[in-house]
C-alpha cells in the first residue's frame, strides 16, 4: 500500500501491485541518494527472530547506508548481555545448558543436568526468547533442577523456588555483588578455576567486600538470610548455572549487573562445563553475515554510522558491527545534525507503541522524514502514523527461511522454515531483500530466490544446500565442553579465552580504556528512594514494565479477537496495601504519572508484587480505536514508555531506564482519563 507524504497519519491506503511499490522505493531512494547522498538514509529493525539477520544487510547492501540502528533507547535487549560475553569471555552470548546441543538431549552421555538454575530478569515459559525455549526449565525441573529466581515479581516460576530473591527495581548488580560476597568470604568459589582461568579475582574480592549482606538488604529489599542462603545452594551444588534476561538490559547500571552475575558463575567454575554455561565463538556463518555486509560500502561512507566514541562498548561494535546508537538518531533528527537524515525503511518495528522512551518526541522526530517504508504483517500505529509504503509480510507458515537461536552467538541449531500455505498476495524480509537489492546494488544480489541465497551462506562453511535441511528439518551444531582448555576459544589456537589476558576477565582490561570501572558496581537508579528523596516525596512508588503476557508479544496480537478475550485491558499489578491506601479497586481504571508524562491502565490488585512498587504491561495500543493521528490506535494512552526518559543511559552506551522509575498513581474514570 502507498499514500502520499501529506496524507501521513490519514487513513488515505491505496493498494498498487508489488512492481509498483517498488518502482516507487527504487525511484525515491535513488533521488535521495544522488542528491543528498547515501547516508541520509537509515533502517530501523524491531526485535529478534528472523528480521534481525537481515536488517543490517537491507542498510549496507540495499540502500548503501552505513546507518542501521533501533528505535530502543540503549539498544536495551540483547546488546548488554552480548557486550559482558564479548568483553569478559570473548564469546558469544552465554547461556544456560539445557542440553540444546544434543539430538538425544537430556540423556547424551557428556550431559549433566544443572543442580540449581539461576533465573535472573527472565520469564521464559512465557517469553522463550531468542530461541531459548522455557519449556527446557520445566524439562529440568523434573529431572531434579532447582530454582533460584531473581526478579521483582512473583512470577510462576518465583513460586515453585527454592529461593526468591525479590529486589527493588534495577538493583540488579548490588544483588549480584552481595551473591559474590557471600560465596568469597566464606570460601566457596572453585579455586582450581579461579587460579588458573581467571584474571582479577583478588580486585573482585575487595570490590564484593563493599556489598556485604546487610547493606545488599538496604539498598535492593532482599532479606539477608535470602541472599546468604541463595549463595551458598548456587556455589556448593556443581554444577549449576544461569538463565539471564532482558530486565538486565533495561537498566543503565546493566552491563554492570550481567558482568557481576557472570563472574559469580565464573569463580563457581560453571562456565562451559555440562550443566554450567555454554559459550561459542561470537558468530556463526549467517549471524557473521549480516554485519560482513558494512565492508560492502564505499570508505568513505563507513565512518557515517552515528556513535558517540564515548559509548565504549557500543561504538566497539558488540554485537552489532557499526550499528548506530538510538537515543543519538532521534537527536540527529530534532536538530538535523551533523546531516539531515531523509529517508528510513522500518523493518518489524512498532516503535511508537513498544520501544521508543518518550514515544512522542520519536513520532516528532521522524514525521520529518521525507520518505518512509515499512514492512509488517499488519497496520499497527508507527506504521499508521509514518509510513509512506506499507509492504505486507509473510507469517512463518507463508514462507522459507533459517530459524537461528541467538542469532548466531550461541547457535546449537540451524532450523529450517519450509513454507506450509500460500496466503495473500505477501513477501518474506528476504523476499523482499532480494528484490530490493537487485534494483538499488543489483552487484550484490546475485541470487533470484531465497533459497539460493540460504544456500550460498550455508556453503560458506558446510558442503551441503539450503534444500538439504529442509529436507532434515534441523542441523544440530556439535559441542566440546572446556573449549578454553583444548584451544577451540581462541582464532589462535593457544588455550585459554579469548580476552587481551587470555582469562575470564573478572576484572576488565577494556573498560578503563572507555572511562569505566574495571570492576563491576552498583549505581543507583536516576530516580529512587536513595538518589533523589525529594522526587520520591511526590512519586512514592517504583514503576517497573515489562513483565511477559502470556497472550501477546511486545506489541502484536492486540488485533486478534481471541487473544484479546483472554486479556482485553492493560493492566497495572498494585500490591492490595497499596491499592487500599489509594482507594484503587480490582479493576478500576488507574493514572500512573511520574515527572515525564503518564498514562492509563486498569488496576490487578494482587500480591505479585512488594507494595512499594507497581508493574506495567508494555506494548498496548488498541486496533478498534480511531486508526489516525491524533489517536493513532490509542498509541498514546497506555504506553508506560512515556514516564521513560530517554538518553538517560549506561556509561559504555548500552541501558537505559525502562525497569526502575518513580511513580504516583491515582484513580481515574477511564482510559481516556
């Protein structure tokens, strides 16, 4: 579908053939080219799942632009948790071992199963993120894993464990630094991998000596005979390992938090043993791919990603390559320097509803683009409210394509997606790749299908065909445990990790290169009751967002009548003495406002969380509502990101805010106040 630049924000659609479209796109993106050069254009990609191995690829080797990026304030998924595994191990993401490597799993000789699984931010049996499916926990409960939870909620799985730890919002690396207190000062950690694997142990030591129990108690809420106890069962039950999460991210002290975690599991010597943590080199062929296609640009456009050389590990390149930095794009647009930016091609990103912090500054910001595209499976409000191409997508059924877990960073397998239906008149992102690339960099796009192009990124490391797995169905990678011990975690072939000390790195050789702490710490949130008291006397509670639904993903599935008859309203979860002190009732509609804005959900009443704080659903916007501006799908009315300050991030250039904010809340009439 197409419409005019002036009708943007008007339901003004007209539907034109594929040719068209594209006839359109070739002949915009070329005049801004030619005119204003390549790097005024940009893509932006949404989360996970098989959009992300190609973004990069549609900026670089479609459009020829050195500028892909996310509209998530810090890049706060997935990018922190990859720096802490890139810069303390040299690998790739870490993960829990759930025996993912192993066709016969759980029974492969080599595999032990974890004794206790550390889940910290991470609610997988609703969110199976990044291809790290939650049913494994369960699979592992039953044949004898114990639980240790970490998070602010009583989420189901804080319910059947042996410990809960449930921290004040964003207190993340102050409970992580109590853990290894705990387990140091009573002698605990494995000293035969600590000697010989580890650098830095000695500096830890002095650090976590700070964050004695009683005052991890102080500052997160987490009694001290909790965390003591979750110490000693994690570090004396070899061996046992960690599920991380997202809610790490979501803070700017975040890095610094999954640096603490990780070298808890480090002097446990629980890394890339069975039933510990696994970990890969940092990429696979296709992951790799994506971030090779940079080197397809001319020189003197690849210095034109936007970063800031103050955001250490961001501008390093960890993960994503030269992936510009969010919070400086929507600056870059407001003042329209060091360029103007003209033209962005979306790819599966509802931002306006589910990423931007403060989402009415992006929606100013980018209504001055003057050509937009975006492709989704359906109409959603960024889309209603930017775009002046709509291409239509295929779901997952429609069509094929590689399922890659972790992205390439910690791949046990490679899946195939074998097309099942033929629905509608839609394309795959690599469909639609191929066919743009051919007309804007046709030297680069030498295939005509995709799988001739799955095919050609297979053979660059194995000797058979994308038609080969479709027939299998799956390629299980292999694994060797103690990869640092037989050389295979180094290009060079020597032992050990690779790291400039050739260790785990429990302190940081990188970080005071970028001005940051060698050691990991804790800092307080922007607002809370210890870094600004005088804010908390007006916003007495914590806000915290997020939490996984069962029905809905980020923003999708608010379209679709039988999700939402199971979860028909936002909902804000208010402990019931909380809820009393305010006069809020189970279901009443509720304002939460804090100095940067507010918004409307409706009140669960319910002990999930500690009175003092409040947790907000993520991602709502309501398709039965007026579809153009102002309302925009009611984009505007429910979204928490609104009470998130934006460019308020971590000091490597990774976190930002989304997870611990102050708050007030009061009864209102209804959604629109």
């Amino acid at each position: 579908m197409i419409r005019d630049r002036k009708d943007r924000g008007k339901n003004a659609w007209k539907q034109v053939t594929w040719e068209e479209a594209l006839d359109l796109i070739e002949e915009k993106v070329n005049y801004i080219k030619e005119n204003y050069g390549a790097e005024a254009c940009f893509t932006i990609q949404g989360t996970g799942r098989e959009v992300i191995l190609y973004a990069p690829a549609y900026a670089s080797a479609v459009l020829g632009t050195p500028i892909f990026t996310t509209a998530l304030s810090g890049d706060s998924c997935y990018g922190p948790r990859c720096a802490v595994g890139d810069y303390q191990f040299g690998a790739g993401y870490p993960e829990l071992d759930y025996a993912a490597f192993f066709p016969d799993r759980y029974d492969n000789p080599q595999y032990e199963v974890p004794k206790y699984i550390l889940i910290w931010g991470k609610n997988p049996i609703y969110s199976s993120g990044d291809g790290f499916f939650g049913h494994a926990i369960i699979d592992l409960m039953k044949r004898g894993s114990k639980l240790i939870v970490v998070d602010p909620r009583v989420i189901w799985l804080a319910t059947r464990a042996d410990y809960h730890l449930q921290l004040r919002p964003s207190t993340d690396a102050a409970v992580a630094l109590g853990l290894l207190n705990v387990v140091i000062s009573e002698d605990l950690y494995d000293h035969d991998f600590v000697e010989n694997w580890c650098f830095g142990f000695k500096d830890l030591a002095k650090r976590a000596a700070e964050y004695p129990p009683e005052r991890v108690e102080e500052i997160s809420w987490v009694p001290k005979e909790t965390l003591i106890a979750a110490a000693r069962a994690f570090a004396t039950n070899a061996p046992s390992s960690v599920a991380w999460g997202l809610a790490l991210d979501m803070q700017a002290n975040g890095i610094q938090a999954g640096y603490a975690i990780m070298s808890l599991a480090a002097i446990c010597g629980y890394i890339d043993v069975p039933g510990g943590i696994t970990l890969t080199m940092p990429a696979s062929f296709m992951g790799k791919w994506r971030y090779d296609t940079f080197g397809f640009l001319p020189d003197e456009l690849k210095g034109k990603y936007i970063d800031d050389p103050s955001y250490g590990a961001h501008n390093a390149g960890s993960p994503q390559g030269h992936q510009s930095h969010p919070d400086l794009i929507v600056e870059m647009l407001e003042t329209e320097k060091p360029w103007k930016l003209r033209m962005l091609w979306i790819l599966g990103a509802n931002f306006l509803s589910a990423q931007g912090a403060m989402p009415r500054r992006f929606y100013e910001a980018y209504s001055k683009l003057d050509f937009v595209v975006t492709q989704d499976v359906f109409m959603n409000p960024t889309a209603m409210a930017l775009a002046d191409v709509m291409l239509p997508l295929t779901m997952v059924g429609e069509h094929e394509g590689i399922a890659l877990p972790h992205f390439g960073r910690n791949t046990h397998l490679l899946g195939a997606i074998n097309k099942a239906v033929d629905e509608g008149d839609c394309k795959s992102d690599v469909e639609i790749m191929i066919l743009a690339g051919k007309r804007l960099n046709p030297d680069l796009w030498p295939w005509d299908t995709p799988a001739e192009f799955f095919t050609s990124q297979i053979q660059t490391k194995y000797d058979w065909t994308f038609e080969d797995l479709q027939n299998d169905v799956i390629y299980q990678q292999e694994y060797v445990y103690k990869k640092y011990e037989k050389g295979l975690m180094r290009p060079d072939g020597k032992l050990g990790f690779n790291t400039p000390t050739g260790k785990v790195e429990l302190k940081s050789t990188i970080y005071p290169g970028w001005g940051e702490d060698a050691l990991p710490y804790f800092e307080e949130p922007l607002y809370g009751p210890n870094s600004s008291p005088m804010v908390m006397e007006e916003f007495p509670l914590i806000l915290t967002t997020g939490g996984r639904n069962i029905t809905f993903f980020h923003s999708e599935h608010r379209q679709i009548p039988s999700m939402r008859e199971i979860n028909p309203w936002p909902k804000v979860t208010i402990h019931p003495k909380t809820a009393a002190k305010y006069g809020i009732q189970n279901g009443d509609w509720v304002c939460i406002e804090n100095p940067m804005g507010s918004f409307i959900q409706k009140a669960k009443v319910a002990k999930e969380v500690d009175p003092r704080v409040v947790h907000a659903e993520h991602g709502w916007w309501f398709p039965e509502q007026d579809a153009e501006v102002p309302n925009l799908f009611g984009a505007f009315k429910s979204n928490p990101n609104l009470c998130v300050p934006q460019k308020k991030i971590g000091k490597l250039g990774y976190g930002a805010p989304y997870k611990g904010i102050v708050c007030k809340i009061y009864k209102v009439d209804g959604l629109d106040g």
